[in-house]
C-alpha cells in the first residue's frame, strides 16, 4: 500500500456525514463552544485508533485541526482544500473543507449497544 493519498483524485464526501470503520464525522456549521486546539500525533491529527491491530484512522495534512469543546465534543476542521481520511484497512475518503463533529458508531446486537471496534 502506498503511503501517498491524493484528496483531488479520491471521491469527495457530500453528504451531512463522513463514516470509515469506528469513525463517524457529521458536518457542523460551527465548532463547539470553548472549542481549544488539541495536539497532533506523529504529525497527524488521529481520530482513532484500532483496537484490535492499532493502525489510525487519520487526517495527515497541514490544512487540519482537531479541537474539544468544554462539553468534551471532539472536532475536526479542514481548510482550503479536501484532505484524506485515511486508513489501512479502509478505503480512504475526500473529507471537504468545513467543521465535523467525530461521533461515535454503535453497533446494533440484541441487547445493550456497543460501540463499534475494528
């Protein structure tokens, strides 16, 4: 797999919401309030990571942000141009310019929910 991703020549996200996986990124008009910059991992701003085999779900160009509201809200903003969400066991996505909201899947069993794990 190479290690170079190219937002310009991948599909681009235009829905309401962006999902890889365990990741879920709904579009916001805004950021939350109180919303602070939080710090880069590696260079990258990570959403998450696997549970099971610790690859990264994760944003790696300078154009992206990543903040927490005073609620504990966590957001990602890009700017300027799309950027790649990527992943190693995932299809990588064209996120476009804006503020999301990373939520959280759960995953529908009988019984009580749980979150969703790759």
């Amino acid at each position: 797999m190479t290690d170079t991703y190219d937002p310009t020549k991948m599909p681009i996200e235009v829905g309401q919401h962006v999902r890889q996986g365990d990741v879920l990124l709904i579009r916001r008009s805004r950021l939350g309030p109180g919303a602070v910059e939080l710090p880069r991992e590696k260079g990258a701003v990570v959403l998450a990571h696997g549970e099971v085999t610790g690859h990264m779900h994760q944003l790696r160009g300078p154009q992206v942000t990543m903040f927490r509201d005073t609620s504990g809200h966590e957001y990602v903003r890009v700017t300027h141009q799309p950027e790649a969400l990527v992943h190693e066991e995932h299809t990588a996505h064209g996120i476009p310019p804006g503020p999301f909201e990373l939520g959280a899947q759960v995953e529908y069993t009988p019984g009580p929910l749980q979150l969703v794990a790759d």
